[in-house]
C-alpha cells in the first residue's frame, strides 16, 4: 500500500504544486493533487463515467457531438476555473480550498464526458 501512495504522490508531483494550505486532506493526509486538482479529476471521472452510463441507458444508440460543440462546451466550462485561478494569481480574489474545487467541476465534468464521447466514437 505504501509503494501505491508514493507512486500517486509522485504523479501528483509532475502534475501540481501539491502545496499543503491549496490541499484537502482525509484522515491528517495531503491528498496528492491540491484542491482545484481534486474537483478537476473527481468531476472528469464523473463526467466520463455518467456518458457511459447514458450510453448504456440509451441501448448504446449513438450520439454524434460534433467537435467544434465539444470544444465550446469544453470552453465555456473552463471559464469558472480560469476565473478563480486568474482573480487568485492577480490578487483580486483567492477562495478557499472548497471554492476552488467546486469551481472546477464544470471543466472536469465537460472534459470528461468529452473524453468519454471520443472513446464511445460519439465525437467525430
């Protein structure tokens, strides 16, 4: 168990700053990504998981979704993340760990269901 969590914490370290006051923490432990990661990843996995499961409520029927709707969507749901990373860096704003997390969810969420569509062959 413990190689497992290095191994997540190193990834964690290629791909956030990992920085403890931006970090959740379950049980007195960091999590390996910070708080805005977290929303990102969760919501990316339910975004991905829930286009499967409609897709399989659905009987499989195809769905086409055109790339550039994809990519829109994709987007207009990174706006809420881009705003609490820029009004942070710049000073203006910089919510807390459960902010920050929530306002990455639509960006997961779409992101997730993009990279779903792609491996059920709907985007094309």
């Amino acid at each position: 168990m413990d190689l497992i969590l290095a191994f997540a914490y190193a990834v964690g370290s290629v791909i956030c700053h990992q920085l403890p006051d931006r970090s959740f923490f379950i049980d007195g432990r960091q999590l390996p990504v910070c708080a805005r990661c977290t929303g990102l990843y969760v919501s990316g996995a339910v975004g991905f998981f829930g286009w499967v499961a409609l897709k399989i409520a659905r009987g499989w029927r195809g769905t086409v979704v055109p790339p550039r709707a994809a990519l829109a969507i994709v987007a207009g749901a990174a706006v809420p993340t881009a705003i609490s990373y820029l009004t942070g860096v710049a000073g203006v704003w910089d919510g807390s760990n459960l902010t920050r997390a929530a306002l990455a969810v639509p960006l997961g969420l779409a992101a997730g269901a993009v990279v779903a569509a792609v491996a059920t062959k709907d985007l094309r």
